[in-house]
C-alpha cells in the first residue's frame, strides 16, 4: 500500500506519511545535489560547488503532503513547484 493510498483511507496525513515524504526529500535533495556538482563543463578555476537549494518534490506524494510539510515548518515554498529545507535543517 503506497502512502497515499493509506492517506485516502484514514481521512488524514499520518505522522509516518510526512516522515516519508521529509526522507524522499533530503534524499532527492542530495541526489540532486552530487549530480550537479559533478557535471562536466565546468572550469577546474570556476571555483567550488555552486549549490542546489530548491527542487521539485517527489512526485509519489501529494501537494498536500509538502504544503503540510510548509505549515510545520519543515520545507518552504520557493515558487514555482520548487520547495527547500527551512533554516535550521
């Protein structure tokens, strides 16, 4: 059973829900993340790794999941479908 399926049968998000989602996050983050930092065309004296901060979401969870996620203060919203982990995390 996918998360949200198991969001559609108990009317909410569960706590396991949003744990999973955070999880999917920071991991697509950092996938995201290494693959940018080790693109090829880059100049040897362009400096260090620029950085990714925002990305889309997984897709395998809901809009409302990540917008959950905003109101607890997990995420924030930067446009454009794009989200970023809050300070502090």
């Amino acid at each position: 059973m996918t998360e949200h399926q198991q969001q559609e049968q108990g009317g909410g998000i569960t706590p396991e829900v949003l744990k999973s989602a955070m999880k999917a996050f920071k991991k697509r983050l950092k996938l995201t993340a290494l693959d940018e930092d080790s693109r090829l065309g880059r100049g040897p004296l362009s400096g260090g790794s620029m950085g990714v901060f925002a990305i889309q979401p997984p897709s395998r969870f809901p809009r409302e999941v990540w917008e959950e996620l905003c109101r607890l203060g997990k995420l924030r919203d930067s446009g454009h479908g794009l989200y970023e982990l809050a300070k502090g995390d």
